[in-house]
C-alpha cells in the first residue's frame, strides 16, 4: 500500500524549457502532496505542500511562479519547472498522503526525479 | 522549528561489523521519527519510524533504531552491515498527530562498507 509513481525518472532538457514531472498516488487518494528538492550530495529540502483542489504552499525562497504545482486530483500531483536553468538541475521528489488514513499511508516517497538542464 | 543533526558525515565499516548511525533531534515534545535510506540515483526508501510506544523499533533489512528522548536520539543500529547496505542514510522528523505533517530530513550519512 502507499505507492507513489513519479515520472519521468530523468529528463534532460534545454535552458528556457519547461519540463512537468508527474506523481501519482496508486493505491490511496492523496489529499496533500509534498514536494521536495535534493542537490548533488546534500538533504532534501522541503519546496512545497499541496492539497487536492488548493493553491499550494511555498517554503521561503522557492519561487513559486517558476515551480508550478497542480493537484487537481486525489491521484495526480503536478510539479512544473518553468524556464528551467542549470541551476534548477537537482533531484526533485515527492511523497503523498491521505488524512484519514493510518500513518502508513503517509511516508513512503516516490521514485524521484534526475532534471539536468542544459 | 523542528530540527534534525546527524553528526557523522561518512562512515566506513567492515562488512559483518556493525554499524550505529547517530541522530538527534530538536523539537518541542515528542516527534515522530523516521530514517530512511538512498542508494545512488534512486529514491528513498523507509527503513522504520517511531511514533509512540516502545522505544526499540524494528524495521527492515534487519536495522532496528532506538528512540532516547533524555538524548533527543533515534539512533540507527545493525548488528552486521552487508556489502548491499552502502548507501545514503537519512534520519528525519515530523510533528506526530498526522500524516500530513513536513518531514525535516537531517543532511545524511553515507556509508561505506569495505569488504
């Protein structure tokens, strides 16, 4: 129980593109998504949390008209680079829960995302 | 603020030592615990949690983890490391009473583990 599939597992893409990263919740309904950012060799750091049907919440420092969040469903949670530079290159990840649900469903994370921007 | 120290940047061990992962935690009651581990590349995956109850936690690949809260600790332990558990080690925290609580990670042990 839990799965969370997240999509694309790499994606290479040029400077001023923007790139979608999807995920997934398989096996629950994820009423709140969170969103995470990894660099090369360091922790995960907490970018945002959305909550099916709302505008999400941004962390201080992350730009949130550069990093679009969608979570239009309680299966679907949406994470888009928009004008994406090298320096948005780094591990992007998410992890899904449902309130409601015993605490299992809540901590188990999804594959995650390779975005190098070139 | 919630907030997570894993003091060991990089650990080695021989393969059959074991092993104990240091964590300590700051947060104003009783959190919830996590430690989870990343191999190169891939995603995180949980190797247990604490969220009330008895304080030595089992969790799978045979680590275990003790929660001290004299010691702010949830350290992770395993009697003997195996060649296959090189790789990134996370502990985290969270505010308990849901699921839908942020998870503040600590920034990682990498564990090497010689033959």
């Amino acid at each position: 129980g839990a799965v969370v599939s997240q999509h694309p597992s790499w994606v290479i893409c040029k400077s001023g593109t923007s790139v979608k990263i999807e995920c997934r919740s398989l096996d629950f309904q994820a009423t709140t998504m969170f969103w995470y950012r990894q660099f090369p060799k360091q922790s995960l750091m907490l970018m945002a949390t959305s909550n099916e049907g709302s505008k999400a919440t941004y962390e201080q420092g992350v730009e949130k008209d550069k990093f679009l969040i969608n979570h239009a469903s309680l299966t679907l949670s949406t994470l888009t680079v928009t004008s994406a530079h090298p320096e948005d290159s780094s591990f992007y990840i998410c992890r899904g829960t449902s309130t409601g649900k015993s605490a299992n469903y809540g901590y188990t994370f999804g594959s995650g995302t390779r975005l190098t921007v070139v | 603020a919630q907030s997570v120290t894993q003091p060991d940047i990089h650990i080695t061990v021989s393969e059959g030592a074991s092993l104990e992962l240091r964590c300590n935690y700051s947060y104003g009651a009783t959190p919830y615990l996590f430690w989870y581990v990343q191999s190169p590349g891939q995603g995180l995956q949980l190797l247990l949690k604490y969220f009330s109850g008895d304080t030595l936690v089992q969790g799978i690949k045979g680590f275990e983890a003790e929660f001290k809260r004299s010691q702010s600790s949830f350290n992770l332990r395993k009697p003997s490391v195996h060649w296959s558990d090189a790789a990134e080690y996370f502990c985290a925290v969270g505010a308990p009473g849901g699921t839908a609580s942020k998870l503040t990670f600590g920034t990682g042990t990498r564990l090497q583990v010689t033959l």
